[in-house]
C-alpha cells in the first residue's frame, strides 16, 4: 500500500459511526487508498463482508487481499446493482468519503491541484473521454457560466467565462497554470488560493458529474440498507453537505419532510449527528486536508 495515497480523514468517529457487526456485510464506496476499508476488515469477524468501491483504475495500487474484501471498479452511482450482482440485497452499513484523494492531488498529471501545472483533465475515471480540456476549450459561455456559477458558487462567473472565451479564440488553454494567468487579473486580494480552489472544484465537479452521482448513490441507500442498517458521509464543500443533510433529514434530496395524517414526520433515517462532526484541531494540524470536512450520519429506521 502507498501510504502517502490518502490519509483517512476522522477514521475513528467514521468506525465508531457505522456501528459495525463483525458479522455484518459494508460497503467503501470510495475506496481511493483503502484507509477506511482496513480499518472496517479490523472490526470484521470471518463471516463479514466488504464491498469497496472506486472509478479511478489507480486505486487499484492499494488493494487488500483479503477474503472478506470484494473491490468493484465503478462509480458508487451503481451501488444497487452491483451489490444485486454479488447477491447483496440488504447490507448492515454504507461509507461515502466525498473528498478527492492526496494522490489525485498530489499527481500534477492528473490536474486536480492549483499549486502544480498540469494537463486540464480533472477526470475521477481516467478512461472517460471527456475532461477538463474539453469543457474549458469547448463549452458555450453561457455553460461556462453555470459551471462556474452553479458548482463554484462564484459570484463573478460571468467574467471567468468571458475571459476564457477571449484567451481560448487566441490559444486553447491546456494546463492549470494557463488557466490560472488567463484568470489572474480576476483574483481577489489575499483569498487568490481561494477563488482558484473553487474554480478548479467548479471544472472537477462538472467533469466527473459529481453531485448527480451523489444525488444517485443516496437515494439507493434507502434500498441497499437494511434496518438499523448505518449511512456515513463525508463531505468537503457546501454543495455535497446540503445534499446530506436533506437526504438524512427527511429521505428526499429537496430536504422537504413528510408527515401523516397525525402530523407525525415520516422520515426513513433517524439523525444520529444532529450537527456535523468536524476534525478536531489537532487532526487539521497533520492533515490539513481534513479542515473542511464534515461528517454526517444516519441510521435507517426498523
């Protein structure tokens, strides 16, 4: 295993949160460096079972021979039918890590970080076609708005588009550093790292359809769980959190909750985390990474 792959952001309350059955059959469904999943095989008895999940062939790197352990290469948006696949109807527990690894970071090649340069891919599956060349180089301006609007939540999205339209009539833009300088001029004093961390997040959200595929794997939780059966969720930006939190909240993704005739709510999760558990400091000091992330988690109802 490569250590340096990811290190697993608040494993202890992530383990703690799903309440494992050393009998229990679990799902990992992104597995990125496999943190989280050795940590659920340590809980495991010999009749327990792990499904881990990842899109990114480079995870591969990092798999656990283990009898107990199943990897399946795809997007967790096919949750259901690849537990059907393997005969898994009902599982006891399901963890979602929402954050990009320190590999996918830290690998100039693959464009995910600010501070290297890099090809403009940003793809999760490196054999999608389509990558972050693509979109910036091709999309109508008024796409680019949205993308930047919608997924960056930017408030100046009109003028990003606009300049990557007049650079790219020059020159189409390839790697991360002409994207930063054709931007340059539109960065706020002292929050640069910022505004370009959100327009990289915007580009990355948009290319792999991140939040569709979230909206999906969520919403397949309500079958693939059993009763009592745990979700946790990890999330990083605003955009993914509200999504959990509504889900959780009332087992719809719009956050709107249903009562019966009595008034009473009819939600499918009971809220084990009323508000989100955030790293503590000491953990944001050795892994800075963990600093905005949030975690989520609930329990189906029997």
């Amino acid at each position: 295993m490569d250590t340096t792959y990811h290190i697993p952001v608040m494993l202890q309350q992530c383990i703690e949160g799903l309440n494992i059955k050393p009998d229990g059959v679990y799902a990992d469904v992104t597995f990125g460096g496999g943190g989280h999943s050795r940590a659920i095989l340590k809980q495991l008895g010999d009749n327990g079972k792990l499904y881990a999940f990842d899109r990114d062939a480079c995870s591969k790197c990092n798999l656990i021979k283990d009898s107990r352990f199943t990897f399946i290469e795809d997007n967790y948006s096919n949750l259901k039918s690849n537990l059907h696949m393997y005969r898994e109807i009902k599982i006891d527990g399901i963890l979602a890590d929402l954050g990009v690894s320190s590999y996918q970071i830290d690998e100039p090649l693959r464009g995910f970080s600010t501070r290297f340069d890099g090809t403009l891919d940003l793809r999760m599956d490196t054999k999608q076609a389509f990558s972050a060349l693509n979109l910036v180089n091709e999309y109508a301006e008024e796409a680019l708005v949205r993308v930047f609007k919608d997924y960056g939540e930017l408030k100046n999205a009109h003028r990003i588009a606009s300049s990557i339209i007049r650079q790219r009539e020059i020159k189409p833009l390839e790697t991360t550093f002409e994207l930063k300088n054709t931007l340059r001029h539109l960065t706020p004093e002292r929050t640069e790292n910022k505004f370009y961390a959100m327009v990289f997040q915007a580009l990355r959200i948009e290319v792999n359809n991140e939040l569709d595929s979230l909206r999906s794997m969520l919403l397949q939780t309500l079958e693939c769980l059993k009763e009592g059966g745990r979700l946790v969720v990890l999330s990083y930006h605003s955009l993914e959190d509200r999504l959990v939190k509504n889900f959780l909240r009332s087992g719809n993704l719009e956050g709107e909750e249903e009562k019966d005739f009595f008034g009473n709510k009819l939600t499918p999760f009971e809220v084990i985390t009323r508000k989100p558990v955030t790293a503590s400091d000491e953990e944001v000091e050795q892994n800075p990474r963990a600093r905005s992330a949030k975690l989520r988690i609930g329990q189906k109802r029997q």
